[in-house]
C-alpha cells in the first residue's frame, strides 16, 4: 500500500521534474524498501499536503455537483405549481409536494 501511496504521489507532485520522477520510480523498483523508508523522511510532509489538498478539492467538487443537482425548494415548488395548474397532479398533492420541499 505504501508503494502505491508514493508512486501516486510522485506523479501528483507537480513541482517535481520528469527526470527525478523516473529516478525515484527506478529506486522504487530496485530498492523498495529502503527508498519508500527515504521517500518518507525526505518528502512525507509534502506527500501529507498534496493529498489534504486533493481531497479539498474532490470535496468541493462534489459539493458543487450536489449543489447544481439538487435545486432549490422554490424550484421544487414552481415546479409542483406547474403541474397543479396543468392538471397533472391534485391540490392536496400539491400540498404534499410543497410540505416535502419545504422540509
């Protein structure tokens, strides 16, 4: 597990140059143990940010899709009004459609 955390560190890292990415893949390869017990020392912090950051971001991407998704309960009442003035649906489930919006 541990090697697979570096190695999606290492091509996470955006500071990082192609060259030491190859460098530290080819150490991974060769030396497993030792260079991820190194990787960790030399660049656990950073390691611990970028991931932090990444799960802000997929946590603020997602907020934004519910956001977008769910609409508003006025929506879902002008939406339920449509139907009543339509026909489609009854006044009581009218009713029932506005009282679930609202709560």
């Amino acid at each position: 597990m541990v090697l697979f955390s570096i190695v999606g560190d290492i091509f996470r890292d955006r500071e990082m140059s192609g060259g030491l990415r190859a460098v530290w893949i080819v150490c991974l390869i060769f030396f497993p143990f030792i260079t991820a017990l190194i990787y960790l020392i030399v660049r656990g912090r950073g390691m611990t940010e970028r991931a932090v950051a990444q799960a802000e971001r997929n946590k603020a991407a997602a907020d934004d899709y519910i956001r977008s998704v769910a609409g508003s309960p006025a929506d879902e009442i002008a939406r339920a009004k449509a139907l009543l003035d339509a026909g489609t649906i009854s006044p009581a489930e009218y009713e029932a459609l506005k009282a679930k919006a609202l709560a």
